[in-house]
C-alpha cells in the first residue's frame, strides 16, 4: 500500500481533546435514550478527542486522531477549529514514514458548517502548510497554495468546507433516513462526499469501550480524489448516543479494505 492510499482511506469521516481528559465508558456516561440525531450546536459545544487505529490485512498502517480545539479567531471573526493528525506506522515495509496535522478553521450558522480556512502541515518533513485552501466569502471563490505558491483559484459553492468537514456533518445525520452531500474543496479540485443513512442498528465491540454498543450503519460515495480525500463507496458506523460517536469506517482499495476502528473516545475538562 502506498502513502498516497493510506492518507486518501483514513480521513472517511473525516470525506469525514491534552489535560485533565478522562475517559468516558458509554455505559455510564453517554445516553443512549436519543432517537433523533444530534443538533450542530450539541456536537460543537463539547470537546472531544477520537482515536482511531487504521488496518489493512493483518497490518496496522497507522493511526489517526481527530480532536476538536478551543474556538480561535479568523480575520477578527469567531472560528472553531478542527485538527486532524494523521501518522503512519513505518515499522511495516510497505508504508513510508508521514506524520501530518490537517487543521479545519470554520463557522456554522446552527445549521451548516462553512470552512474559513483548511490547511495541512507535514510534521515529518518540518513544513507549515505545505497545502492550504483560502474560502473568500467577499469573492466568491476559492483559493488553493502549495508551500506558499499559489495553484488554482475555483468557484465557491456552499457550504463550502475542507475534508474532514465530514466528520462533524456526517454525525447529524446518523440514525435517520436522510441523506448528505458535502461539497469538499482539496488538491485543487471540488468534489462531493454523499452519505446514506439507515435506522437499523447492530452491536459491535469497540477497543474504547468496556462492552458492546449498539450502532448506526451508513453508506457514502466521494468522488474526491488526492492525500486527504478517498475515492469510491464507503460504510460507517456510528453509536446510537445522543452525540452519534463515530465508531468505524471500511474503505474499498485494491485488495480488500482498509478499516478504521475507534480506540480511545475522551471529553476534555475546561
């Protein structure tokens, strides 16, 4: 498997908190009593750190951890921010060494999620923003940059936002009959991710938690395509909680699929 299929199967949730965290065991601290879906204000007013282990075969070919940071400030505007790490695991022969931050500035109106500012920095090579997306409200376009150049500019079409917007979008609609889809601006291209959603549950067993959880599968489709994106069909899972924890994604390669299972779920304390 090369870098480029390992970062494009990752980030699924993704096409989509240090101290004082605890652990929260679903059992005694989610509630599972919430049949409708969470509101945007409910997932975004907590925050969270994910932990995700990332196989393929018998192989474990990285990790990946999505946390949702204290809310910062853009252009004098109130903006929260979404960081995605995302580490391979180059102990194996078949996957290079990568350790990268995808960090997601963005605001919502209670109703959608809009991008500010979405851009990647490749820790292992030392570089800040080696890829960045600008979303220009006042121009109506977007801009793309690699290491500082500028590559294409596109036009901005809403709710516009960076991949692992995904991760967040993809809660709302989890446990229902309804359907999304996202429009996602990487590697210079506009793509959409489209997800489809069921009322069904299953039980599965989950390294982050003591016991079973009972679970929502979905179904999506994204046509985006480069080291952030995926390309093709995918299935997820979500927990029947009141914040729908996303649990695990199969994405489809070559050979088989590359799996992502949650390992670790914490609240971080103010």
């Amino acid at each position: 498997m090369h870098l480029k299929t390992f970062l494009s199967s990752t980030l699924l949730f993704l096409i989509l908190l240090t101290v004082n965290s605890e652990r929260i065991i679903a059992q005694s601290e989610l509630s599972f009593d919430h049949s409708e879906p969470p509101e945007l204000e409910t997932i975004i007013s907590v925050r969270e750190r994910f932990e995700y282990k990332v196989t393929y075969s018998f192989f474990t070919v990285g990790w990946v951890e999505v946390e949702l940071l204290p809310d910062t400030t853009y252009k004098g505007k109130k903006a929260h921010h979404l960081r995605t790490i995302i580490e391979s695991n180059n102990k194996i022969p078949f996957v290079k060494k990568n350790l990268s931050h995808y960090e997601n500035l963005f605001f919502t109106d209670d109703e959608y999620v809009y991008s500010y500012l979405f851009w990647r920095d490749d820790i292992h090579e030392n570089k800040q923003k080696a890829q960045e997306v600008v979303f220009d409200r006042e121009k109506d376009e977007v801009r793309f940059y690699e290491d500082g150049q500028p590559q294409d500019t596109l036009e901005l079409v809403e709710p516009a936002s960076g991949g692992d917007i995904s991760f967040i979008i993809s809660r709302m609609f989890a446990g229902t009959e309804n359907e999304f889809k996202l429009p996602v601006y990487i590697e210079n291209k506009l793509g959409y991710v489209t997800g489809e959603n069921s009322t069904e549950t299953e039980m599965r067993e989950y390294e982050a938690f003591d016991e079973p959880v009972k679970a929502y599968k979905g179904e999506g489709h994204a046509d985006i395509d480069g080291p952030f994106g995926f390309t093709g069909e995918f299935k997820s899972w979500f927990a029947t909680d009141d914040r729908r924890i996303p649990l695990e994604a199969h994405v489809k390669v070559l050979f088989g699929n590359v799996k992502i299972k949650l390992t670790n779920y914490e609240v971080i304390d103010e």
